[in-house]
C-alpha cells in the first residue's frame, strides 16, 4: 500500500507573514504565533481512512481531535491510573510532524521503513520554531509518545490504533480493502493496544472477529 504524504517543501512560504505590520510585538510572542500559524498545514494532511459522518478521508487534525475526545471518554478503562491533561497533550503533539513526514499508512511496510527518521527530522524541523523551553517540551511529548514507556502515552497510542478501527469498521472495511490486508496483520499492527487497556483490546479482538464474519477484513 502505497501511503500519500504531503510534507510542506523546505521553502514553503511562511502562513502568516506580519513581520513589522504588528508594533511591539515580543520575540517570544512572535515565534509561538508562527508555530501557531505553522501547524494549520496539519488539516492538510490526508489520512486514508474514511469518515463515518461524509464520503470523504479524514486528514490528521480531525483524527488528532477525534483520539482527544476519545481520551476524555475512554479514560476509565486505562490499565493504570492516567494524567488525562498529559495524555490529552500527546494526543494533540503526536501527529504534528507529519506536516512535514507525511503521514504513514499503517499498513505501507515500505514507508515505515524510514519513518522513524523521516518524523525525527520533521520533529526538529517544526519544533524548532517555538521559544528554546517549549522547543524542548513539545518534542519531549513527541518522544514520549513514540516510546511508549509511560501510561498515559500507552493510552495515547492505544487510542492511535483503536480510532481508525472503528472508521473502517463503520465504513465495511476502509483500509482494510487493501492488498494483502487481512485480519492477522490487523492484529499485530494494532495490539499495541492491550498496553494501554485490556478493556479496549478485548473490545477490538470482538470487533475484528465482527469485521470478519460480515466480510469486511
């Protein structure tokens, strides 16, 4: 499966150039606005699955909201007591280096080969923009995330893999539809989700078996 990216070009023009249009403004100010302007190319990133609500594909700010909101409803079912605040923060940061990585399907075996560096420079890239302590936390929270060592971004991630299962569920496969997609490499791309709730694993094993009853997986 062949994943769509579209990472902004490394001269993309700036999103909201105000420089000396706005009086005394503060460095610090200036820069946080810029990241703030700089992240809006994330609703430009399309992911392949397809909403539930419209015939179209979701892009990765609506999917980074959508696991959001997941958290603040899910949290109860967390293997281990959760900081919903810093679980909901990675959830937000988890996917802002794909504005410049693209996003990587998780079934694109080619592009997952080179993923981890292709994100490692987008996230020096994008975070680089932000004042020196918050340049550190925001890529500490993206670190925190991809390592998965502590429960709050075990959950993140396990709800990472839980939202697309349910849109491609929703839709009679989604995804799923792609060559050499079945039910076993669903499985082992999306265990991860036992880590961060027994609960939703059991939950997603019932809705695989589900999936492959009514022909969609």
């Amino acid at each position: 499966m062949s994943t769509p990216q579209q990472p902004a070009p490394e001269d993309a023009q700036r999103l909201l150039d105000l420089d000396g249009l706005v009086p005394e403004v503060p460095a610090r100010l200036m820069a946080q606005i810029e990241f703030i302007a700089e992240i809006d190319r994330l609703k430009t990133v399309l992911r392949l699955s397809p909403l539930l609500a419209d015939n179209r594909r979701e892009n990765d700010a609506e999917h980074s909201w959508h696991m959001a909101l997941m958290v603040l409803v899910l949290a109860e079912y967390a293997n281990e007591p959760l900081d919903v605040e810093r679980t909901l923060k990675l959830t937000l940061v988890h996917d802002l280096v794909e504005i410049y990585a693209g996003d990587t399907c998780l079934f694109d075996d080619v592009g997952r080969k080179d993923q981890a560096e292709r994100e490692e420079a987008a996230a020096r890239k994008l975070f680089a923009l932000l004042p020196a302590g918050q340049e550190k936390a925001f890529h500490e929270l993206w670190r925190e995330f991809e390592e998965r060592r502590t429960p709050e971004a075990k959950f993140a991630k396990a709800m990472d893999r839980l939202q697309p299962l349910l849109l491609n569920a929703g839709n009679g496969g989604g995804t799923w539809r792609a060559p050499g997609v079945d039910e076993a490499r669903v499985r082992e791309r999306t265990c991860v989700i036992d880590e961060g709730s027994t609960v939703l694993w059991d939950y997603t094993r019932k809705l695989l078996a589900l999936s492959v009853r009514k022909g969609w997986l």
